[in-house]
C-alpha cells in the first residue's frame, strides 16, 4: 500500500495532489502574524509611557 494517499487518491494522481496540499500549507504557514510589527512588548511600552504622561497632561 506504498501508493495510496488517502484522501488524495492512489498512484503518481494521489501524489501530486498530496504534494500540492503539502506545498500550500507550507508556504501559509511561514508568513508571520501581526507582520512582525508589534505585539505584547509594544503595548507595553505604550501603556508605560501613556501612564507617566497621563500626570503632565491632567495638569
């Protein structure tokens, strides 16, 4: 049963397909989320720095 791929089908047809869905998958999963501009660290430092400001504009 070396050339069955389930869902894809049998032979070089399955292959190819599995191959395919493969090869998709891959490239979705390497892009970044977010786009790599920000996250948890730069909320916090905005989140620092509006609190030490919040003091200068109240007043």
């Amino acid at each position: 049963m070396p050339d069955d791929y389930g869902y894809f089908g049998k032979g070089i047809t399955g292959y190819a397909h599995y191959m395919l869905a493969n090869e998709d998958n891959n490239k979705q999963s390497k892009k970044p989320s977010g786009g790599g501009k920000g996250g948890c660290l730069t909320l916090l430092v905005l989140l620092t720095l509006g609190a030490a400001l919040l003091p200068l504009i109240l007043l």
